[in-house]
C-alpha cells in the first residue's frame, strides 16, 4: 500500500480501530483514543510499513514526524 493509498484511507478517522491491546496500554498512561486521533495528521506521515497480521485482517505501522 502506498503513502497516497494509507493518506486516503485515514481521511476518515472512523475508519481506524485500536486493538484491545491499544486500551490496556493507554489505561497504564495518561493518554486516550480520542488523544491520538487528535494528532493523526496526515500531512505529518512520514512513510507506512505493513506488518504480519491475521487473515482478513491488514495491518500497518505508521511513522508520524512530531516536534516538540
């Protein structure tokens, strides 16, 4: 999947799922869903990368540029 493709399809936030395993992190931080939806801004993606996932399932790992 390309850049373009991924920028595309996370155009609509709704269409993004956290796992199970995203909730049981975040209740160890002081972070939540909506928090990172809030910063996924697609014009800061800097590149995407698939990983290995379950059948039916597609799974990528996006790296977002973020100063402070």
């Amino acid at each position: 999947m390309s850049l373009e493709e991924v920028q595309e399809f996370l155009s609509t936030a709704h269409r993004i799922h956290f796992k199970e395993h995203f909730h049981i992190r975040t209740a160890q931080r002081p972070i939540s869903e909506k928090m990172v939806r809030k910063h996924l801004v697609l014009d800061k993606l800097l590149k995407v990368e698939s990983q290995p996932s379950r059948i039916g399932e597609k799974k990528y790992n996006g790296v977002f540029a973020y100063l402070r």
